[in-house]
C-alpha cells in the first residue's frame, strides 16, 4: 500500500500497528509465563504472573484513544477505516487473553500447592497451538494476509479436539478417585482458558479477513 | 486501463440496495474537445429521487460529465460526442432533442452563486417569465413556492425588491437553487455547489439537498470526498476520463473494488 499525501496519517497507522503488536508480544508472554509457572510448578513466577495484565490494559486503552482520535480527525476511508474499525475490535480479543493469562496464572497458584495429579503433556501441547493461533492471527492483521487468516480459522478444531481430550482424560481420573476432583477441576479450568484464547484468535483471524477482502466471514452458518 | 463501472449491490451490509427506476442512463458515452478525448466509454445510471455523486481529481472529467447530462457541452464549439444519454427512455444527444425544452427539465446549479443583478423576486421569476408565465398572482404563487422550497420564504419574505447581490453567500446559492426550481425541473446537476460557502453554510446546503431528493433526482459533482459520503446515496469515482467505479456510496467508501479508487478516497492518489 502506497503512503498518505498526508504523512502524519502514516505515523498514527503504524504506530496503532505497533501498540497492537506490542500487545500481542505481552499476552503471548504472559501465556507462557502462565503455563510455564504450571508445568515447571515455579510458583513465584505464577504469583508474578497473576498481577502482570496491567501493562496490557493500558495498552487497550491507548489503542482505544489513539483510534477514536484517528477516526474523528482524519476522516479515513476504505482499507483505513477497515483498519482502524477492526483494530478497535481485536483489541478488546487482546485484553481478554492477557485476562485469560491472568486467570491461568490464578489456577496454577491453587494447583501448585498440591501434589501434582499427573504428568502435564496436552496442557502443554494444546497451549503451544493456542499461542501459534494467536500469533499467526495477528500477523495475518498486520500484514493483510487473508490465507494466514483462514488457517487459523481451519486450525481452531485442533485445540478444541485437545480440550475434549483433556477433559475425557481427567474425567476418568475423578470417576476413579474423588479426591483428585479438585486438582481435575482446576486442570479443566486451565484447559477451558487456552481453548478461549484459541477462540479469541479465530475472531482476530475473521476481522483480519474482513481487513484484507472487506468480507464479512462472521456467523457464516446462521445466515 | 478500462474498467467497467460495477453497478453491484450484492455486498454485504447494504441494507439500502432498494434501487429505483433509472432517471438518466449514460451509455457507452465518449466525449471529444477537439482531439482530446476527456470522457471514455462511460456508462452509468442516475436513480430517480437519488442522490448521485461524481468525485476524482481535477481534470477527470467529472464536471464534463455533469455537463453533458443537460448538453452544456453544446456550447463548445469544438465538442463532440458519441454513445446515449437516456433520459427517460429517449436519448437526449438525438437530433430531435429540443435542447432548451431539455435544459428546463434538467437544470444546474454552478460553483460560484450566479443570481442576475436583479430584484430577489425577478430572479425567481425570471425562467416562468421567460416560458411564459405573465399573470402577477401566478408568478407571485411560483416565487413564494420555490423560495419555501430552499428555505428562504420566511427570510426574504418582506425583502423581495432587495437586490440579490446583497444577500450572503448562502443564501445567493440558496436563491440561484430556488431560481432553478421555480421552472420545475426534474433533475438538478449541481457543480461544486458549496465550495464557494463557509463549513456552516455548506451543511446547510446539504441539509437542503436531503430535502429537495425527495421531489428531484440530483447529481452533484464534488472536491470534498467527505460530502460526496455525506449527501450520496450512489458514488462515481472518475480519473482521467474513465468511470473507474461506480456504486453504492457506503460500499465505495469502506470496500471498494479498485485499487485506484482505495487510493484516492484513502488520501494516497498523487
């Protein structure tokens, strides 16, 4: 995309491009830290992890600022509304993962204190897909790629086949002993978080696409 | 590059598709000043009791256009043309055409307010007068009806011996629109009407407008993106002779499909 005969409309582009991704860098470490702080059973790190969203709720708001700003004195058009409309979308999907970190965080801090109930394998692994996902949906936004974008939309289904697997797993550990029920539970809470951060790269992944085509692919099958 | 004009309301979101009935169809139209050619095969279609907007930069042939809806252009001696422009069935470029019988049911409204150097009154009765209008209460019925048409009457009511030219920006250009009214056009082709008005006047005019769509089919033509998005229902983008796109206004200013129509309204052309 060529620049603005306005250059200072440029400057604002890329700086929300940058906050955003910003962002996105602090709720992927922050998802690590989480997991991490689980499996490594470092409960400093997950103390310190459950206070650490703060940085990214100012980001959201300066997000918020800087696009109302935009769109109140630089009157933008086509792409650049789409844009700057989207980015005030994804950016609350950005704050709710860093709360979703937070949350994990919280989970761990309870599970750590206990014995652990087994080996962590799929948590793990399915945290690894969730974070890729996040990832690749917020490149595919910054950088127009409509294809990227789809494929996070295919690979979804990979993390929620790995949260049934997880909960079908610890199902079977709590029918066979109830005391395990509420390290279970915590562990289900844990894997429920990392299947709503994939979800929340879906919904980043569907305005990337409207970003790049200007179609709406939103709630395709209850039209 | 020729890319025809996309009349598509397919899209997603545009909950104001309903088309009308087309008004004027321009049809495969090529205008010629001398060897110049400054409009290229362009086709396109005003819907009755729309507005339509026509946008690109200086020299795309916007305002050529506009002007060959009522044959203005015939005033140029060197021009020359060839494909339609259909107004209500009957192509307005056949030899037949009376052209001022034309030009009284498709007037214009120019950039710089025009009104004669006359009394506010003998401006608006000026066109009835000229086809024929000569009864005192008749004319006086005309003048007090298209002056409530623009919102003057209330105004000027007392004042229409004052001279037009006394009266502000606004409200010449208000009057020159009351003038055209006065000898009940169908279509208004309006050529940068506001950008000769303050912002405040130039909301007001386009306050006008929304109101004056409901009883005229109206073209304007615009420098300012931001008021062809406001007062447009349809959008044309031109440049450099071509209809590069033509649409629903809301799409053309959040999705449009050419590149060099994105560029343009993003504030990247140039």
């Amino acid at each position: 995309m060529s620049d603005h005969i306005f250059k200072q409309f440029d400057k604002e582009l890329k700086a929300l491009k940058d906050k955003l991704l910003l962002m996105a860098a602090k709720v992927e470490e922050r998802l690590s830290d989480a997991i991490r702080a689980l499996v490594q059973r470092d409960q400093e790190l997950a103390k310190r992890t459950t206070e650490s969203d703060r940085d990214i709720n100012r980001l959201e708001m300066e997000v918020d600022e800087l696009a109302v700003k935009m769109i109140a004195l630089r009157q933008p058009a086509a792409r650049d509304l789409r844009f700057i409309t989207t980015a005030l979308k994804i950016v609350t999907d950005l704050e709710r993962c860093g709360d979703l970190a937070v949350n994990i965080a919280e989970r761990a801090v309870a599970l750590n204190e206990d014995e652990q109930l087994k080996p962590y394998i799929d948590l793990p692994k399915m945290a690894g897909e969730a974070q890729q996902l996040l990832k690749d949906a917020l490149d595919a936004f910054v950088n127009g790629d409509a294809d990227k974008a789809t494929s996070v939309l295919e690979r979804d289904q990979m993390v929620d086949d790995l949260f049934v697997q997880i909960f079908r797993e610890l199902i079977t550990y709590m029918m066979q002993d109830p005391r395990t029920i509420t390290r279970a539970i915590g562990l289900i809470f844990v894997a429920k978080h990392l299947e709503r951060v994939a979800d929340h790269a879906t919904n980043i992944a569907e305005q990337a696409i409207f970003l790049a085509k200007g179609k709406d692919v939103r709630h395709v099958h209850t039209t | 590059m020729t890319a025809k004009p996309t009349v598509n309301v397919s899209s997603s979101g545009s909950s104001t598709a309903l088309r009308g009935p087309a008004k004027l169809e321009v049809k495969d139209f090529d205008l010629f000043y001398g060897s110049f050619q400054a409009l290229k095969k362009v086709s396109m279609q005003v819907t009755e009791r729309r507005i339509t907007a026509l946008i690109g930069p200086s020299g795309c042939g916007k305002s050529t256009l506009l002007r060959a809806m009522n044959r203005m252009n015939d005033l140029i001696p060197s021009v020359r043309t060839t494909g339609e422009i259909v107004l209500d069935g009957k192509n307005i470029y056949a030899p037949a055409t009376d052209v001022e019988a034309l030009r009284k049911r498709v007037g214009m409204v120019f950039q710089r307010p025009n009104p004669f150097p006359l009394s506010v009154f003998d401006n608006v009765a000026y066109g009835p007068r000229a086809h024929g209008l000569r009864n005192r209460a008749g004319l006086r019925d005309v003048v007090e009806k298209s002056l409530r048409s623009v919102d003057l009457w209330d105004t000027l009511k007392d004042d229409l011996d004052d001279d037009a030219l006394t009266l502000s920006g606004e409200q010449q250009q208000r009057l020159c629109i009351a003038r055209l009214v006065a000898v009940e056009p169908e279509v208004l082709l309006m050529d940068e009407p506001c950008s000769a008005l303050d912002p405040i006047a130039t909301m007001k005019v386009e306050e006008l407008m929304q109101k004056l769509v409901e009883q005229y089919t109206i073209v304007i033509v615009t420098h300012n993106m931001q008021q062809a998005a406001r007062v447009s229902q349809d959008t044309g983008f031109m440049l450099l002779g071509d209809l590069v796109e033509f649409g629903l206004t809301e799409r053309i200013f959040t999705r449009p499909t050419e590149k060099k129509t994105e560029d343009y309204i993003s504030g990247r052309y140039g």
